[in-house]
C-alpha cells in the first residue's frame, strides 16, 4: 500500500473530529518540525518549558510549529477549567521567538469526553492536527508542559536525523532537581531502575531496550500515520506508542541528554512519575520496578533458541525449553506459542524475516509479563 493510501486511510479511520478550537491558523503550508505539548493545570509550568524552546537554534525554529492541547474532561472541576483558561489566555497574550497554535480541548463544547480524556487523546489530536502541515519527512517532537528541554535538544536530534535517518527515536532524559531532599533521592532512584531495566532488556537481544518516557519521543510523520497515530489512552500511552513504532522500525536512542521531565508529586495517572512521587511514603511504590536477574537470562535464552533454531518445528523447540526451563515452557505455553510460531515461520520468507515477526509477537507487553512473572 503507498502511503497516500495509508494517509487517507488514517484520515477515515482514525483522526478525532470536533475535539479541538486551534486559537489561530498556521502561517505556513508546511513545517519540519512540531512539537506537541498536552497541557493540564500548567499554568505554573508551562512558561518555563516554553522558555526552553525559545533556546533552539532559530534557523530550525523558523521551520517549527509548537501545538500546545490544553485539555481536561467535560466533568473537570470548575478550579482546572479556571487553570487551563488562565493558561490559554496568558499563551496567546504573549510573544515567542516561535510559531505557536494553542488547542482549545477544555472549555465548553471542546472539553474531552469523560471516558477518553487524558494525556493519550491530548498527544493525539496535536499530532493529529499537525499532520496536514507536514511532510511525510517532518518531526514530531512529543514533550510535556513542565518538561524542560537542553538548548542544543532541536540541533542534536536532527543532526541524528539527517545521519541516521530513524522513524523515530528515544531520547536520554535526566529529571529536575526537586527541593524536597525525600523525592530528589526518590526521582533518582526511580530513574535508574527505569534505565537499567532497558539497558538490561536490550542486552538480551530484545528490539524493546528503551525507556517509555511520553516527554523524550521523536518520530517522523511517516511513521506515526504508518502504525495508526497515538494511542488514545489515559495513562502507558508512551509504552504503547513506543511499542508500535518499534514493530515498525528499531527504535533509535539519542544518549545525550536533551530533555529535564518534572520531578513534582501530582497524584494523576497510576504508575506515572507524579503519581509515585506523591506516593513516596509508600515503602513498595518502585516493587514493580524490581526485576530477578535470573528473568533477564531467560530472556536472552529464548532469543538464542530462536536464533538458533528457526527453522525447526515449533513442537521441537518448546520440548527443548521443557527440558532446560519449566518457567520459560510455562509462559511460551499459556501464550499459544506453538499456534504463534507456525504462523510466523508459515510467513516468513527466511530467517530475517521470521526473527522479525518474532519480535512483533514477543512484544513488550509480552516482556513485561515475562519479566514480572519471576515476582
């Protein structure tokens, strides 16, 4: 299919329509770069992550769109209706270095239905939106409303760009300094167990090493149409966005790092980063976080026995992991991994391509599970 086709497809199928009051209309007719930001209650943050942004280098910020959604849900209490409408007056009122649109998604008769509101559907249709001025080409740049970015972020990942040519790309992140010592030490911890949980699944062989971080994702165009656009969830909507691009094409990691999320305890969505700070009393808030070793050699196991072994029947290769590994055999099993590995190899044309689609079936939900399956 070309991707024309995949583009009015995308347009049928998926794009949200009359969720959204753009305060103005581009100037341009097209832009390489976007950044979407999804506001919530920012009006004490979203300034400084703006002032971050007129950092840029200004050749290339004179070629970017900055979409900003400020949203909530129709049953948002009259105080966050009052915090985005002070946001949104105050954005608009004020002067950048930089081309901007502000998505009204939280007044009356734009305010986003209470079943699907949340991050996901705001990151969604500010991409969305950005598409009709786009190439197929152009960068989205996902960052949040108190995500503070280097001066050098908009520099560096195009120079990676232009050299890598990713469909997209993960970005290395360090989190702000918190004032309260308590979460500063937390944040920090937090961080790194997320780092080494992806630097352990990628040493495994997995194509999923990376760290699902919703303010450190940049994509081209192309590819976010190619797997359907943004998930249009209330929470992990960085997970599975990530997950999708993936199954498309490896995810590229920039190792400097160019972006600051926030490290402030606001009870939002379960397992985000605010949400565990604002639970930090909690003695097991980071359980989940805490992997046994002995999953991740597993793991790298049944990569190598794929590896090795691809062309074998499926019947085979689970009593070779019977006899070696009964957890291992118990999870392949409860997955339908025979019915699942017939079907690739039954699609795959040689090893390449098999190893491929055994990644798109093993994905990272199916990794995690794995992972946590050793509690």
């Amino acid at each position: 299919m070309s991707f024309s086709n995949t583009l009015n497809k995308y347009y049928h199928k998926t794009i949200f329509d009359g969720l959204k009051k753009p305060h103005s209309v581009p100037v341009q007719l097209k832009y390489d770069y976007f950044f979407i930001i999804p506001a919530y209650n920012e009006k004490l943050y979203i300034e400084e992550t703006l002032q971050s942004l007129s950092k840029q280098n200004k050749n290339l910020l004179s070629n970017t769109l900055v979409v900003i959604v400020i949203n909530n849900s129709k049953d948002a209490s009259a105080k966050i209706i009052q915090n985005n409408q002070d946001t949104y007056d105050k954005i608009i009122n004020s002067s950048y270095n930089f081309e901007f649109i502000v998505i009204d998604c939280f007044s009356n008769g734009y305010s986003l239905p209470n079943k699907s509101a949340g991050v996901g559907l705001a990151r969604k249709i500010g991409m969305d939106y950005c598409i009709d001025f786009s190439n197929t080409n152009s960068l989205f740049f996902s960052i949040d409303a108190d995500t503070i970015i280097s001066s050098n972020y908009l520099k560096i990942i195009i120079e990676n760009y232009i050299r890598e040519k990713f469909a997209a790309a993960v970005i290395n992140f360090k989190h702000q300094k918190n004032d309260n010592l308590i979460i500063n030490r937390a944040i920090i911890k937090y961080e790194n167990l997320l780092k080494d949980i992806a630097e352990n699944i990628k040493k495994t062989g997995s194509i999923y090493g990376f760290v699902s971080m919703g303010s450190a994702i940049v994509c081209s165009m192309k590819a976010y149409v190619s797997i359907g656009g943004m998930p249009p969830k209330k929470a992990t909507e960085d997970f599975y966005f990530l997950q999708k691009l993936a199954k498309y094409q490896k995810i590229y990691t920039i190792d400097e790092i160019l972006v600051y999320p926030s490290s402030r305890a606001e009870q939002r969505i379960y397992l985000g980063t605010g949400f565990r700070m604002n639970n930090i009393d909690n003695k097991n808030i980071f359980n989940d976080l805490y992997i046994d070793p002995n999953a991740y050699v597993d793991l790298k196991r049944l990569y190598h026995i794929i590896d090795s072994n691809w062309n074998q029947k499926s019947s085979e290769i689970m009593s070779s992991v019977a006899k070696n590994n009964s957890k291992l055999y118990q999870y392949l099993n409860t997955n339908n991994f025979i019915e699942a590995f017939d079907c690739i190899q039954k699609n795959s044309l040689n090893k390449k391509q098999l190893l491929n689609q055994f990644h798109r079936w093993f994905d990272n939900f199916k990794i995690y599970k794995f992972l946590k399956s050793y509690d």
